[in-house]
C-alpha cells in the first residue's frame, strides 16, 4: 500500500519563518510541506523528516505546474507521530534541519538549479571516542557544539538529563 501524505500548514508556516531570518536563498523556491502519517525507519533510525527534490518531470506527471510550466520543487516531509510528540523548539530546530538540506545554484543561463546538501559531518560516537577529533570536520564540529551546549533542546524536555540521552545514543 503506499504512503499517504497529508498537508502541514504548520511546518509551511515554521519553514517560511525560518527561510526569512536564516535561509533567503530559498525565498523563490517551490516548496511542499507534508506530513506522513507512519514513521519510518532508516537504518535501524527513527526518520524524523526529509527534504526531496522533485524533478520537473516528476511534477510535469504530478500535474504541477505553475505559470512557466512544471518546474522542480523542493518537498519536505515531516513524520507526523515524531511531530507530535516534539516541543515547540524542536520542532522549529527540525524544520531547520530539513531547510539546510536545500540549495538553490544560480546557472550560466540564468536558470536555477535545485541541490540536496548532505550532512556537515558524518560519523560514529564510538569512533570519536576512541579515536578523538581526528579529522577537521569533527574539530569545527566540536567548536559548533562548544557555543551550542548551553541551548540544548534535550535539557528537561521529557524529564531525561541530557547526559543519559547521548549515552543512550552511544551505547
């Protein structure tokens, strides 16, 4: 059976506020915000969210178009069980997460071209542990995460310490 989809004005509305204040390269993008009713798992993880892009063929077939014609869209779908079980600021840091995926190239042309970004950094906990920031991306990382600890959205939020959520995570 496959996946329903329903509309999530309020991940739009988030997203918009947040494409404002730290995203203005994506004010002209095309952009759907949906909500899948069942979470999903991705390697043995909780998916709590994904940018998409859809190709201009795959809306020419959707039956998008707007005014120049189908067009490629950004597509942001947010699991709606994880949505409702999330604070208000987790939810904004999510819809963040997800808007930072997106990139809008300028060409040559003049045209615009639609990129999903990856990750800044991707490793194990048990790596770093045992082996240390040995590559540059976990030291500027670290420094990120050094500004970033005293606003910690794990802090009190389900009556967990933070401490216990990330040895949780690296146990």
């Amino acid at each position: 059976m496959p996946a329903k989809f329903i509309a999530a004005p309020e991940v739009e509305q988030i997203a918009r506020e947040l494409i404002c204040a730290h995203h203005p390269h994506l004010r002209l993008a095309r952009m759907e915000f949906l909500f899948s009713p069942k979470g999903a798992k991705s390697k043995g993880r909780e998916v709590w969210g994904a940018m998409r892009k859809v190709s201009s063929l795959s809306a020419f077939l959707a039956g998008e178009t707007d005014e120049e014609g189908p067009g490629a869209l950004f597509c942001m779908v947010i699991s709606e069980p994880i949505w409702n079980v999330l604070t208000a600021a987790r939810r904004r840091a999510l819809v963040d997460h997800e808007l930072a995926h997106a990139w809008i190239e300028a060409k040559d042309d003049g045209s615009l071209a639609l990129q999903i970004v990856g990750h800044d950094v991707e490793e194990f906990a048990s790596v770093i542990l045992r082996h240390g920031l040995y590559r540059d991306d976990l030291v500027q990382l670290s420094d990120c995460m050094a500004q970033a600890a005293q606003r910690s959205l794990y802090e009190g939020d389900d009556g967990q310490d933070a401490a216990d959520n990330r040895q949780a995570r690296i146990a």
